[in-house]
C-alpha cells in the first residue's frame, strides 16, 4: 500500500518562501501551547471576587474575581509571568496572521484545485478555530475590555430570532454576565487546541499524501516535483522554528500588549471608550457599526436588521469562502489534477473576486476604527461611518473590475515580451534613417512561464483591452 509517508527521504519538497506561512503558523501553535502551560498553572478560572492587594497600586484595594486578580499576579508577582503572557498573545497574532496568508496564498495561486480541494477546507477550519481559541483566550482575563467584547457578544445573541435569549443564557449559565469562564476556560484550554493539533495533522498528511504544488518554471511539470531534499527541507524548517521562537520573544518582551491593568475589572454597567475588538475579529465589529437601525414586527416579535444584516453578511462571506473551491469546479468544469500552480494575473476573474474579496473585509476592517478616526482627524463619525457604508457597496465591484483590467493587462505585456524579447535600451539607427530598439529573446522555460495562460486567454485579454 502506498501510504503519505513511505519514501519519505528520497521526496523533493519545492522551496519558495510563499510555501513558509503554514510552517510559521505551526511552529506559532507551538510557542501558544508552551507558553500556555506556564500561564495554566497560575491563572485560577473562577469569578467569585477577592479585594485586589498586589503590587499595582491603583488597583489595591478593588473588588475583583480570581481570574483578574491571578492574571495581574502572573504579570506583576510571577517571575517571567508578563513575557509569558505577552509571547501567548503574540505568537497568537502571529498565527491568525500567517493562516490568513497561506489562504490568500492558496486562492490567488489555485493552490485549492483538484486535489488539493480538502487542505483548503482544512486550511480554512484551521483559521475559524484560531479565532475561536482567540476570542475565547481573550475573555479569560475578566477585564473591561474583554468585559465589552462579552456585552456585544451578549447582544448579539439576544437578537437572534426565537432563539436568541436562550444561546445567551446557555452560553453565560443564566443572566448576563454570568460565568462564561466557566465555558471558555475548557474550550480554550482543551477542547480547541486539541482540534487544532487535529487538523494540523490532517494538514500534513493531506501534504504529503498529494504531490506539493510547485510554481511553473525550469523543468516543472504536472508530473514532477523540482525541488530540495527532505533533509534539506527538514534542516530549514528547524532554523524557521527558532526564528519564529525568537522574533515572539523580541516582541514579547520590547511591545506590551492586553495591559488589563490598564483597564481594570470587568463591570456590565461600565463602558469603557477606546477598547475595540482584535484585528482579526474587527470586521464583525466593523460590520455592525455599519448597519443601518431598521426594525421591523413580525408574528408579534421585533426583528432588528442592525444585528441580522451584519451577522447575515458575515456569515455568508465566510461560507462563499469555504466552498469556493466547489462552486469554481462547477461553474468552470475543470475536473483535472494541478499539480503547477497559476500566476494570479492568468486568471483574471478569480483575481478580481479574490481582491474584492479583501476590498469588502478591509471596508468592514476600517469601520470598526471609526470612532477613533474621527477623533485624530476631526471629522464626524456619522459622517465617516456614511463614507464607509458607500465603499462597502461601491469598493468590491469596483475592486473586482480594476484587478480584472490589471490582470489582462499584465498578460498582454507578458505576451509582447515572450513574442519580441526584452527591452535593451539600446537604439539603433537602420540605413533608411529609422530607428528601433534592440531586444533581447527570452529563454524557452521564461517563455513558457510569461504565456501561462492559454491562447483563448491571451486573445480574450486582447479583445477586453481593446473595448
């Protein structure tokens, strides 16, 4: 039987540093789970109050629960107790980060064609369990900002039809705020990481069961591999850990990050301004700034579209993301194994939805800074968030189209190279008093990368530029 892992040191793995992001946010996971051992053994997960007497003064004296009390003491009393709690919360940046990569590396490539089309599924579950293990991680401290992500969160939940006030009491173990530690303490701890050591695997075999991918070059085919040596590879990969390792410990310990001393215990009747949601959660916030406050009454309940229209939406976006590689096999017939990976410019159509893509979370991404943009700059917030809900309608068609004229641009200009070779800069005059410049040909494999696209392709691109 031939099996993921037979012959494992005669393979060649192709090296391009695009192919790095899914090992740096593994080697992430690593530094998340060991520093989070540390920080398991001092952190108490429990909401019953104490009356704070550590060593930061402005908080002596205040009633909070054991969960806040023992994270101020991890980072205040706990020799080596802040790096820990810092390099968990970078490296945690680092691989939501790096997924996010590997995925738009992975669409803009067609690195999710057959058949590969199971990896991009496990590549996306991957990053909407990281999210999940970050918002739950972040509520654990029991601060006021994680205090606020929990009140939104709360709403949110309430407004769901039907079923709305019992997910919330569910999720809390009765009236907000409850003890949701309670919940996310085993999820974050235990349940999570494990289904991410999981599909971390899953990632693996999947990798090693099908031909890796490789970018079109010199001696490529769809039948080979060009590449280094699995010993090669391996050494690389370690010097990537240890680089990894001590760029989050630089960062851990010169950029602090999540100072809940800052801003104190949790308290439902409190809202504190300046506290926003993480990055890579922003655009759920963002997505509710921008909805509009229509209501409506249906069978004797009311139906808010401030909270069903952003949650709809997101919601959708995150599902077209998921199935994309079906819905590409569909509509395009391709039912054929790649194993060469596509330059983005040769698909001009996926490019473009791919951009409009980011257009509409990087829309959705800036709203949720709305209110500090108006501050710094000096504008009106109702008057900015205005701007944003016209870009969230205007940017992605608009994105979608000036990415697809781009692309074909770039192919017509890769077809006059591969057709006449390189400018030279150099003129020369003929006898009859013309001049032309002097080009250099280009090697038959550069040929063969620059014309990529099929001749439909390239006279199709032709026929567009020309309308």
């Amino acid at each position: 039987m031939n099996r993921p892992w037979n012959n494992l040191r005669a393979r060649v793995f192709p090296d391009h540093w695009s192919l790095l992001f899914g090992q740096i946010a593994f080697y992430s996971f690593v530094v998340i789970v060991l520093s989070g051992v540390v920080l398991t053994a001092y952190y108490e997960p429990s909401v019953d109050h104490v009356v704070y007497d550590g060593p930061y003064t402005p908080l002596r004296g205040v009633p909070v629960s054991r969960a806040l009390d023992s994270t101020l003491a991890i980072s205040f009393e706990v020799r080596g107790g802040l790096l820990m709690r810092q390099l968990h919360h970078w490296s945690t940046l680092i691989m939501v980060a790096a997924i996010t990569l590997h995925l738009l590396r992975l669409f803009f490539t067609a690195g999710f064609r057959r058949p590969r089309r199971l990896s991009w599924l496990v590549v996306f579950g991957l990053l909407v369990v990281t999210l999940g293990a970050a918002l739950t991680g972040t509520s654990l401290p029991d601060d006021m900002a994680s205090g606020m992500s929990l009140a939104v969160l709360d709403g949110v939940l309430k407004a769901t039809p039907f079923v709305g006030s019992a997910l919330s009491e569910l999720l809390f173990g009765g009236q907000f705020p409850g003890d949701v530690i309670a919940w996310f303490y085993p999820l974050h701890v235990v349940v999570l990481p494990v289904v991410l050591v999981v599909l971390f695997v899953a990632a693996a075999v999947l990798a090693l069961k099908h031909k890796p991918a490789q970018f079109a070059g010199p001696g490529r085919t769809e039948d080979n591999v060009v590449g280094r040596p699995a010993i090669v590879t391996a050494v690389k990969s370690a010097g990537l850990f240890c680089f990894v390792v001590g760029v989050s410990l630089v960062m851990a310990a010169t950029a602090t990050i999540n100072p809940v001393w800052l801003y104190g215990p949790a308290d439902p009747a409190n809202a504190s301004a300046g506290v926003g949601p993480a990055w890579y959660l922003a655009f759920l916030d963002g997505a509710l700034r921008l909805a509009p406050g229509w209501e409506f009454v249906l069978w004797g309940r009311t139906f808010t579209l401030a909270i069903l229209l952003p949650v709809g939406a997101c919601t959708l976006f995150l599902a077209l993301v998921a199935v994309y590689p079906f819905i590409e096999q569909r509509l395009t017939g391709d039912r054929k194994d790649h194993h060469l990976l596509e330059r983005p410019r040769h698909n001009p159509t996926r490019t473009g939805i791919g951009v409009a893509g980011i257009t509409f979370y990087g829309v959705l991404w800036a709203a949720a800074g709305a209110d500090t943009m108006a501050v710094l700059f000096h504008l009106s917030v109702n008057s900015l968030l205005r701007v944003f809900q016209i870009l969230l309608i205007v940017g992605p068609p608009a994105a979608f189209v000036i990415t697809r004229r781009i692309c074909l641009g770039l192919q017509l200009q890769d077809a006059e190279i591969a057709a006449h070779g390189l400018e030279t800069g150099t003129v020369i005059r003929q006898p009859d008093g013309g001049y032309f410049e002097k080009h250099r040909p280009v090697d038959p494999q550069r040929r063969r990368q620059l014309v990529g696209a099929s001749t439909e392709q390239t006279s199709r691109a032709k026929t567009d530029a020309t309308v």
